[in-house]
C-alpha cells in the first residue's frame, strides 16, 4: 500500500511528511515538534533568496560562529560555481529501511530516492536557508545551532577534502547534538555506518 503523503507550512516553508510519521508523532510516548523530527521530509532551498547579510557578523557563541563561517565558505564556493550551486534545491531525510550500510551504499541510495548524495556546500545552504526563513532571529540561530536535533538518525554529507561525514543527532541512538554539528571523523567508501541515511539533493 503507497503511504500517502502530507504537506504542510510551517514558518512559512512547506514540509512534506509520510501519513506513516504524522501518526507516529501524534501517538509517540516522546514529544517531538512536528518538523523537527524527520522521516521522509523535504526543505526547500533557493539560495537566491538567502539573507546574506545575517552572517556577516561574528557570533559570540562558539557553535553559531563555527557554522557562520563554514556558510560564508560555502558562499564563496557558490559564487564561483554558480551553475552548481545556485540553482534552487530540496533536502531530503529518507526512510531508513537497513541496519547499516557504507558510504558507498549510502551514495547508492540517494541515487534510488531520486537524486543524489548531499555535500558540504549545499548542506551549509540550508542550515543558511533555515535561519534567514526565520529572519535571523535568536530563535532560528538556537534551533540550528543549539538546541537538540531529534531527527531520527544521523545525515551523511560529503566533505571538503572528498571524504564522507555525518552530521546532526540521531534520536533513536540517543545522541543528543544539534543539527549543525559536524562529526571530526572522516569515512571512506568501504566504512560501514550505523544509525544513518544520505542527506539527498532534489533539484525536481
């Protein structure tokens, strides 16, 4: 039976969610925000439309600096590959239906959901993409930077130097992080990984 899906605006972004997930948070023992604890859930991202100037200044706080500046990087990447990166773009959280995969899996399945693995760049897009949709305000910084990501599990991204990592909290491993935080290791190809989905990029 195809489980049907439901769209809905939140903070002014359209969030689309399985009806599999939106009973699961109605009836979970966890109180979660509807939103903030994915499955099969896409963001909208036009980079165009981001308000570079809230990440001019430094931030006083240590998180919200380290992720200002990897988006001003990614800003710069942007500009000098326009074609690539400033096209409008969707995020993708898949269903996770395995127990483990690797990176080379993992790769694999952003393909069969219909496009392809996220990287570094287009990950700092959305966590920019977030904050300006909130007008940059305390809260949008907070709910990025600093408050608990309760998505289910952890994201793969490809990094700056090639290698893979993972990103952000995985609720159903208990760990307790925000969504902007960056793993210190890095995985190759044939590195197995538990408790994670592909970040996906959608450009349809």
């Amino acid at each position: 039976m195809k489980i049907k899906e439901i769209k809905v605006l939140i903070d002014g972004q359209e969030m689309t969610f399985s009806e599999e997930h939106i009973l699961e948070v109605n009836f979970s023992d966890e109180k979660t925000e509807l939103g903030k604890s994915v499955t099969n859930n896409k963001f909208k991202v036009n980079p165009k439309t981001i308000n570079r100037a809230l990440f001019v200044r430094k931030r006083k706080d240590e998180r919200r600096e380290q992720m200002r500046r990897l988006i001003q990087e990614a800003f710069f990447v942007m500009d000098a590959n326009p074609k690539d990166y400033k096209r409008p773009f969707k995020t993708l959280i898949p269903e996770k239906t395995w127990d483990s995969k690797t990176v080379f899996e993992l790769k694999g399945e952003a393909v069969k959901q219909g496009g392809c693995i996220g990287d570094w760049v287009r990950q700092a897009l959305e966590w920019a993409q977030r904050i300006s949709n909130g007008k940059g305000t305390a809260k949008a910084w907070k709910s990025v930077c600093n408050d608990s990501d309760i998505n289910d599990w952890f994201r793969m991204v490809l990094w700056k130097n090639g290698s893979a990592k993972i990103i952000g909290g995985a609720r159903r491993r208990n760990i307790s992080v925000p969504m902007s935080f960056v793993s210190n290791l890095n995985y190759g190809d044939l590195d197995s990984l538990n408790g994670t989905v592909p970040l996906v990029i959608l450009y349809k």
